[in-house]
C-alpha cells in the first residue's frame, strides 16, 4: 500500500492527487490522507513549520497500518528529512521525485512554482539533493497554492517563458495543485514537463519492487 499525505487541509488537493495516483500504482493499492490540523496552504517557512508536527502524527500511522511506501504531497518535501528519519519504509517528497525524474532526463531543467515566498525554500531542496547544477531557474508564478484552478494560464504563460527563455530540456510543476497541468503544459511546449505527484507514485512503485 502506497500512502499519499497532504499536509495542508485542503481536502479537494488530497482528492485530486489520488485520482492522479490510483491509476499509476495499479495494482498497488493507494491511499491519501489530508492533515486537517495542518495550515490550508503551505506557503513559505511558517506554514511548513507549522505543518509538521500533524504530518509526523500521520507518518506513523501511516507506518503502523502497514505502508509499503509514503509519499509527501506537498511540493516544498514539507518534513520529508524528519519523516525518513523516523520510518522504516520509504518516504518520498513529490518535489525530491520531480528533480530527480528530470535529472534523469538529461539536459537542465527549470520550476515554475506558485509565490515567490517559496522560492528559497524549493532552491535549498535542490542543493540539498545535489541538483544545483542541473537547474537553470526557479519560477514563481504569482498565483497562490489555492487558485491554482483558477489561474492557470498564468501559470501556463511562466511555463512558456521558462521553455522559450531558460535553455531547458523540462519544466517541473512546482506545486502539488498543478497535478492537473501536465497534458495542458505539453500543448504549449515542446519540452518535457514533470509532474511531482505521477513522479514519486512511479518511484514508489519501483521501490516497492
């Protein structure tokens, strides 16, 4: 069993990352829990903070249920290390699975994310996992995590600017509410575009063996 933990309390994200997963895990079982003590959004340092402590709550139950895998739904790894550091199974962020999907891609990659707030944090993520050389930017789009839905030609706009202007082979969506961007990204774009959700329930399975 894959378990998907959205650490925000925005219940339809938690729903919109499941129907996503369901058909790529198959027949893996999956399922996804919203943090409902967790901020409605997690946009920048305090809301990540703040987020931790009912994730960490899920992760165990999560691991006592008997997960095969966990899968951090939120694009910032949002208590990823902390969560690695205390389960036997593997966790994996949806940001940490997006990067190295499009590593393995080949050529640079650029993100195209929601506010500027979260910028340093996505940049930190990257060098963390020694990726630094392989991006040429970091976008912000300017639309908030939840009007994603509602903007999403803005956010198709940075993801052009980012093919046309950043030398790139791939774009990353840098949110967990664009799971729903990838196919309209493509009509946009001739380069390869990465969703985290669909990358980590891939490395998932592949870890489930």
């Amino acid at each position: 069993m894959i378990v998907i933990i959205n650490p925000n309390s925005t219940e339809a994200m938690t729903q919109a990352m499941l129907e996503t997963a369901k058909p790529l895990a198959d027949p893996i079982p999956v399922e996804a829990w919203t943090s409902h003590d967790g901020p409605p959004a997690i946009q920048g340092p305090k809301d990540g903070a703040a987020a931790v402590p009912p994730l960490m709550t899920l992760v165990a139950k999560a691991e006592d249920k008997g997960a095969q895998a966990i899968i951090i739904g939120c694009f910032d790894d949002t208590g990823l290390q902390e969560a690695q550091a205390n389960t036997t199974c593997p966790v994996i962020g949806i940001g940490q699975a997006a990067y190295h999907m499009a590593a393995m891609l080949g050529g640079r990659f650029s993100v195209v994310t929601t506010l500027a707030v979260s910028t340093p944090i996505l940049e930190a993520n990257i060098k963390r996992y020694g990726l630094s050389d392989r991006v040429s930017k970091v976008r912000a789009s300017g639309v908030p995590v939840l009007e994603v839905d509602k903007a999403e030609a803005k956010i198709l706009s940075e993801i052009k600017l980012a093919a046309t202007q950043d030398a790139i082979s791939t774009v990353v969506l840098g949110c967990a509410g664009m799971v729903d961007l990838p196919q309209k990204a493509r009509a946009v774009t001739p380069v390869h575009v990465i969703d985290g959700v669909r990358a980590a329930v891939c490395m998932a399975r592949g870890l489930i063996g």
